[in-house]
C-alpha cells in the first residue's frame, strides 16, 4: 500500500492539473509494466498495489477533490472540515510541536499519537475549536460556505485463513466509529492475496448535505497456517518423505485449500528440492493462478525396529554413497 505521505499524483507520473484521460493512460501503462503475473521483481507487486490506489483516488472526481484539499490525511478528516480550518490546524499542530509551550495534553501518548502526527502535546480537537463535534460553529464548513462535502474514505482490516483466500465467501464485520457500531455483510472475491484492499463503494463516512458517502477500504490480512505458507499467490507446503521414498521415487497425496492433490516424487530427491505444480496456488481473477510448491523432506525413524535397523546397517555397509562427498 502506497506509504502515507507519498504524492498520487508523483506514483502515476502526471501533474496536479492532469485530466482524467491523463490519469487512466498513465494507469494502464504502469499497471501493465508492474503487474506481478508480467513482471517477477519482487518489489513488483507493491508496486502494482500503490499504483492501483493512487488510480483509485484520483479517477474518482469526488476523492480526487478530498485529496486535493486535504493531501495526504484526506481519508481522515471529519466530513465538517473545510480546507482552510484544516491547514491552519496543521500550522498550528506544527508550531505548537516545534516550540514546545502553549500546547496543551493530549489524553494520553496512544490517543494524542492517533490524531494524523500532530505531536504528542498537542490537542486537534483544541485547536480546530471543536469543529470535529459539531456543525455550524465559526470554524465550520457551514460557517464559510464550504458546501456539500462528501464522505470520508474509511478503512478497515479483515483477517482471513487461506482457505478463505483461496474459495472466497461471505463474511459479516462489526465496525466501530465515532458514530457507533454497525454491521455489514462483505464479499470476499477468491484469490485475494494479503495486503490487498478491497473497496466498498458508499460504505464509508457519510457525505454533508446530501453529498455521497465515502467509500470503505478493507485490508486483507492472511492468518499464518500450520500446513500451508502463502508469498503471493503461490502456495508453498513441506513434503515429508521417508528414506526409501525418496531414493527409489513415489507419488504422496499433499493436501491443499481445494483438496488433496497428488505429487510425484522423482528417485533420488534430497531434503530442500522443491517440487512445482501449476496452477495449484491461489486463483487469480485477472490471470494466472499461483503455483504450489512441495519442499521435500526426509525423515527417518526416530526408534527404529530391529528390522529396521538391521536394514540400515546392511545398506550402511554396501553402499558407496557419501553425502558429503563433494560432486
């Protein structure tokens, strides 16, 4: 996700003035040249993603213009605000900081730290006059003609398994705000990958005097499994093989988010081979899906019958393979 203080406008190469026409051309030639399923840097898909939101800030005229009057803090500020009161609490955020006097506590180091970085000492609420609880005050968007405003952008994060990445599903959130707690139902597309935002359009902030309401933002986050390991999209489990699989070759069933899934097992593989499968990873709706890749691993008894250890050491004493001979 594009970092917080990072210029949309610079992410897609255009200037402040760019038409929308601009802005869509620029997209599309990025997102083609950073796309993760063309291009295999590994600081291509963060790239994808902060191209893919500056696209969609800016192609929204709406959003465009709260980040245009706002910047950075736009998804933040309350839908009362207007510009003007918002750069002069800025100024006065920094220059309360910087000197050090005449700023007064903040409710505690977490809750002053939660206010968009004004400093630790410093109170928004205080300096913005109360503007944040209320409507029609003189520093309010009523008191200057500001107009219908539209909803603040929101967001949250949704924690999912990775079989709920993989098939996708239904899930119902709880979100807390300023202005209460509400549920609502969300569609997880199949093949989401973590980090991924998924946009909610008019599930945001609500908009000023009939003005739309924002949209809400879900960050996917990907719970770590005991079975399976996600990078992207491609699906990475370990194949645990005894001796003799491994030496004279097999085929093991290895369990995946769409069932089991057979794996040939070529003679002669060590611990650390990586055996790949096409397709097998998580689906992608835009192109190819990831791939799963079983990494071998060979383990031995840990009390071996007297069968057993009666093969060994015969196979001990009439093989000539060392393992750390170097070949």
């Amino acid at each position: 996700m594009a970092g917080a203080d990072q210029d949309f406008y610079r992410v897609l190469g255009v200037p402040r003035n760019a038409s929308q026409d601009e802005i869509q051309r620029a997209y599309r030639k990025l997102a083609r040249e950073s796309h993760p399923d063309v291009n295999k840097d590994p600081g291509a898909e963060e790239r994808f993603k902060d191209v893919s939101e500056a696209y969609d800030v800016l192609s929204d005229p709406q959003t465009r213009r709260r980040y245009d009057a706002f910047g950075p803090d736009f998804r933040q500020v309350p839908e009362d605000v207007d510009p003007e009161t918002w750069r002069r609490a800025r100024a006065g955020a920094r220059a309360g900081a910087g000197a050090g006097a005449g700023a007064r506590a903040g409710s505690g180091a977490g809750a002053a730290g939660g206010r968009g970085g004004f400093g630790a000492d410093v109170d928004l609420d205080d300096l913005l006059g109360g503007v944040f609880g209320g409507r029609g005050g003189p520093g309010s968007r009523r008191g200057r003609g500001w107009g219908a405003v539209p909803g603040a952008d929101q967001e949250a994060e949704v924690e999912l398994t990775v079989e709920e990445a993989y098939h996708g599903g239904r899930r119902t959130l709880t979100l807390t705000s300023a202005t209460g707690t509400r549920s609502i139902d969300v569609t997880i597309p199949a093949g989401v990958t973590d980090g991924q935002r998924i946009r909610l359009a008019g599930q945001g902030g609500r908009g000023s005097d009939g003005a739309p309401p924002g949209d809400l933002y879900l960050a996917v986050r990907i719970a770590p499994h005991r079975g399976y390991r996600l990078e992207g999209r491609d699906l990475h489990v370990e194949l645990r093989l005894s001796p003799w699989e491994a030496a004279l070759g097999t085929a093991v069933a290895v369990g995946t988010p769409a069932g089991e899934v057979k794996v040939s097992v070529p003679a002669g593989t060590s611990s650390g081979r990586r055996l790949r499968l096409r397709g097998r990873g998580l689906p992608n709706p835009r192109g190819q899906p990831g791939d799963l890749f079983a990494e071998a691993r060979i383990v031995v008894p840990a009390k071996p019958t007297e069968a057993e250890r009666e093969l060994f050491e015969r196979l001990a004493a009439v093989s000539e393979f060392d393992p750390r001979r170097r070949r």
